[in-house]
C-alpha cells in the first residue's frame, strides 16, 4: 500500500491554520505535521490547541521561521508545506526562508499564507497586505517549486469586525463606496480550511490558484442578507465612488498615525474596485463541500 503523502503546515496555532490540521486530518488522506515556535506549548493561549492537534492525530514539531536551521530537520520527507502564518512584516523574509528550506528538502509542493481576493491582478500599492503576498508569490515563482494558491476573497467571518468596514454594526450603519452592484466574494474560515485539505493532493492544481467562495454577491446584495438574516435594518449610508474611494486611502495614509486607519478601506477597495474578483470560481470541483452562504452563515452567527 502507498504511504500517505506528509503535510506539513506552518502556523498551526494560529485562527485559520488549526482549522487546516483539522480540515486534513478529518478528511484522512494525509499525515499531518503542525509546525509550531519552539515553547509554545508553554504559552497558555497554545497549550489547548497543541493537546488538539494531538489528540486529532497531528504530529507537533517546532521550528521558527525566522531560523532556517531549525525548519530543516522537520521539512525533510515532507511532500506538501502550507502556510497560514498572518502576513506581516516579520512573516514575509520568514516565508522565503521556508521556500528556500522546502526547496532544499525536496518538497513537491508549497501554498503560500494567501486565502485572500487575487492579488496577481492588484497593484503594488493598493493595499499594503496584500502587497506583502505578492511579495513572497514572486519569490515562490523566482524559486521554481511548484505552487498551489488558495484564493477565497474575503472571510466571511469578517463580516461585524473592522475588516468589513461597509457594515458598521456599532452604530447601525451601513456605509457603501461605489455603486454597490460589483461583485464580491465571501467564504468562511471553516469552508477554505476544507478546500485547502483537497488542494494538497490534487494533481490538476500544479502551480494554479483554486478560486473557491461560499457566496458571490453584491454590497447591495450583502446588506439585504443581513437585514433578512438578523431581522435588523441598518441606515444605509453613500460614501462616494471607487475613485474617491481611492483619494481618501491615498489620504488618510499620508497622516495615519497606523495602517488599521486605512487597511480596512484598501482591502474594501480591491472588492468594490473588482480588481480583486475571482474570475474562475471551482466550487464544483469539489461538490461534497456545500459552503455555507452568507445568510446561513448570520442565521448561525449573533450579530
Ligand atoms: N481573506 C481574508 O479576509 C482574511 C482575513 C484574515 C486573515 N487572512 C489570512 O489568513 C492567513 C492566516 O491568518 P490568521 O489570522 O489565521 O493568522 P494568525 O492567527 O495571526 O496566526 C499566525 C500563525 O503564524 C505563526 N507564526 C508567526 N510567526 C512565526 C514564526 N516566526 N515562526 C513560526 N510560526 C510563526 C503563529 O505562531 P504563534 O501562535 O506562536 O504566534 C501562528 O500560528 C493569513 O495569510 C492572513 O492574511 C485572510
């Protein structure tokens, strides 16, 4: 009998990767290696989802991304890296220093921390995390591994934190750029951790992105599905179009005190923009994955 291929994710503590060694282990086709930072376990916010991912069947192994000796040992026999680290400053030089280890170890394939809109068809500039992916995506190309990227547009769990910025839930505002027709995409946490578990193994996936997302819809769309779901109305606000949209990130960047003033708006920009839309959505080649649409989502969420 074949062996099972080895996966091996890194940033497995954090909010989506301990739901990609979930999503792995229930599907059963993989072993699974979760990379975690050397005394994590001693970290209390850790130790609970270290016990998890052991007691689910991950082997826990420590290395840090910032020193590549370490990761050396434990990509060796690895077939497949995925990363879910957060995009920051630090996790960028540390991200490349992974594609180098896996390249040296003989990985076959590597999935960048992206689960984002499409950041090939963005501008350098438009938005300051998503400049970082492209980043680490040239360098994963320059490195000659195979790739496969998962693009998902926004989480849906987003919606009711700052990173939605349109629904103000706060103050009972929603507050729209744009003529709020332009397409968006919407997936949960839990659906992309799913779509990852089949993207690991799936042949047809060499170095292409799966373009999945739980629901298409508009800004107009988004608030009617709100309203529906929660039974609350929201006063509907109209901030501009796209380009001043565009003037106003360009602004408030010039005098932000921190990028938070802004980023939420530059990641509202590459959606109502459509620059980051997802041309080739491929649900269906995994029609055993029904994920969940953004009213079903709110039926389930208290918001
Ligand atoms: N599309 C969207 O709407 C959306 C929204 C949110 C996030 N995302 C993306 O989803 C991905 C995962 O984000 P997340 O929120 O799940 O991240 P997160 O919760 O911040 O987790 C980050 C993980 O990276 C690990 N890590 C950081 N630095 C490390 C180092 N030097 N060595 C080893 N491990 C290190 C952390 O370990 P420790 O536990 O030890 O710190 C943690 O496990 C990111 O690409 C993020 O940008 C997308």
């Amino acid at each position: 009998m074949a062996s099972k291929p080895v996966v091996l994710v890194v940033g497995s503590t954090g909010m989506l990767g301990i739901k990609i060694i979930s999503a792995l282990l229930d599907k059963g086709a993989t072993v699974v290696k979760a990379m975690v930072r050397p005394g994590s376990d001693s970290k209390k916010e850790n130790h609970q989802k270290i016990e998890q991912m052991k007691a689910q069947g991950a082997i826990i192994v420590e290395a840090d991304l910032m020193k590549p000796e370490t990761m050396l040992p434990i990509c060796e026999g690895v077939d497949v890296v995925v990363s879910a680290v957060g995009n920051n400053q630090e996790t960028v030089p540390g991200q490349k220093n992974l594609i180098d280890v896996a390249k040296q170890q003989g990985v076959k394939r590597f999935i960048p921390s992206d689960y984002s809109v499409d950041y090939r068809k963005i501008d350098y500039g438009d938005n300051d995390n998503l400049d970082m992916r492209k980043e680490v995506f040239s360098y994963l190309l320059q490195s000659g591994l195979e790739y496969t990227l998962i693009l998902n547009g926004a989480f849906m769990d987003n919606i009711g934190t700052p990173y939605t910025a349109q629904l103000d839930l706060d103050n009972g505002v929603f507050a729209y750029w744009g003529d709020g027709e332009t397409l968006l995409d919407f997936t949960t946490t839990d659906d992309t951790a799913k779509y990852v578990a089949e993207a690991v193994s799936d042949p047809d996936l060499a170095n292409t992105a799966l373009e999945v997302a739980g629901e298409v819809l508009s800004n107009k769309q988004l608030l009617a599905a709100y309203e529906e779901a929660t039974g609350k109305k929201l006063q509907v606000k109209h901030l501009g179009s796209v380009a001043e949209l565009k003037a106003w990130i360009e602004q408030k960047r010039a005098s932000a005190n921190s990028p938070i003033e802004y980023i939420p708006q530059q990641y509202e920009y590459v959606m109502v923009s459509g620059k980051g839309k997802l041309d080739n959505i491929q649900n269906s080649r995994y029609p055993h994955i029904k994920p969940l649409t953004v009213r079903q989502y709110l039926q389930q969420t208290d918001l």
